[in-house]
C-alpha cells in the first residue's frame, strides 16, 4: 500500500539548509539553480496503472530562511512543501501542513553541493497498517535546463518500483542556471 507519500510528493517544497561547526554555512551553490519556474508532467501510479497530469513548480529562495520554496500548480490545485538539507547529518526534513516532520537519510549531497548540478538521493522506512515494512526513495536529478525526480519503494530493500515521477523543464523565461563559485 502506497502511504501519504505519494501526495505529498505533488505538494513538495525544497528547504535546504546546511550546518558546519553548529553554524548554518551559505547555500547560494545548493539551490540557486533550481530558482525558476519549472513546467512539465508527473506520473502517479493509481489503481495498479501509472497517470501523467500537467504540473508547474515555482522554486524560488528564501536566502534569509535558508530555504527555497517550492509551490506546486497541477489538476488538483496548488500545495506547497518546505524540506530541510542538512549536508553534516546527511539528512533531510520534509514538512508539509500539520503532519509531523519527517526525516529522511540522504546519500550524494556534498557531490551535488559542490557541483550546483548532478543528483542525489533521500531514504525514509514506514510501514502499513498490517506492520510490512517498506523503504521509500526519492532521488534527485538537476541539469541545467530540466528536473526530474522520482518516488519509489521497496519491500525487499533490492528493488524498487517508481510510485510517483516528476519530469520538468525550465521555462525560458526562469532564472538561468550558474556554476558554483
């Protein structure tokens, strides 16, 4: 059974932050080439049957906060979702409305953060109501002109069956991508 996760993947917002030494260190390189409006397709799976629908995402950062925000416009109207990198725990923090924080590990942050491009992945368990035990993944895939992300899960911790995917591209009229300095 497919938990929440799976909606909360259309209302997803990008909070990256990073710490070095207890300070929270700049984070111009992690997200400044996500900053723009983003518009392509997601596939759900439903009812055993993957569906595409439209979606644009507008990313832009929250420099004072840290954070980049990601709103979401698709066929069931606008969302939002913050999340939190943190590249010296490896972990990252989704929140979404009054549901609990949930904290994901993370593997190819500091790769991704020293490259301003590239990919990464984050990890979290659940379980069903039956107490099966799963493992979801979302990995990451940032060029300069597209984005495209993907949920998955698995049982067995082998293989892996996509949920939910994400496959944009950057409007022409969005920020351009930038190498780190």
């Amino acid at each position: 059974m497919i938990r929440k996760g799976l909606t909360l993947g259309l209302f997803s917002i990008l909070v990256v932050s990073t710490a070095v030494g207890g300070q929270t260190a700049p984070t111009n390189n992690l997200y400044r080439n996500f900053d723009g409006t983003w518009v392509g397709f997601e596939q759900t799976l439903r009812n055993g049957a993957m569906v595409e629908e439209p979606v644009k995402i507008v990313i832009s950062e929250l420099p004072k906060k840290h954070l980049m925000r990601w709103d979401y416009i698709d066929n069931a109207g606008k969302g939002s979702r913050f999340v939190a990198l943190n590249l010296s725990k490896s972990e990252m923090t989704m929140h979404f409305g009054e549901d609990p924080d949930e904290h994901l590990r993370v593997t190819g942050l500091d790769r991704f953060a020293s490259e301003g491009l590239g990919e990464f992945s984050a990890f979290r368990a659940n379980s069903d109501s039956k107490g099966k035990k799963s493992i979801d993944r979302v990995t990451f895939h940032l060029a300069p002109n597209s984005f495209n992300y993907e949920w998955e899960v698995t049982s067995d911790g082998q293989s892996y069956k996509t949920y939910s995917a994400f496959a944009l591209k950057r409007e022409v009229s969005s920020s351009a991508p930038r190498k780190p300095e």
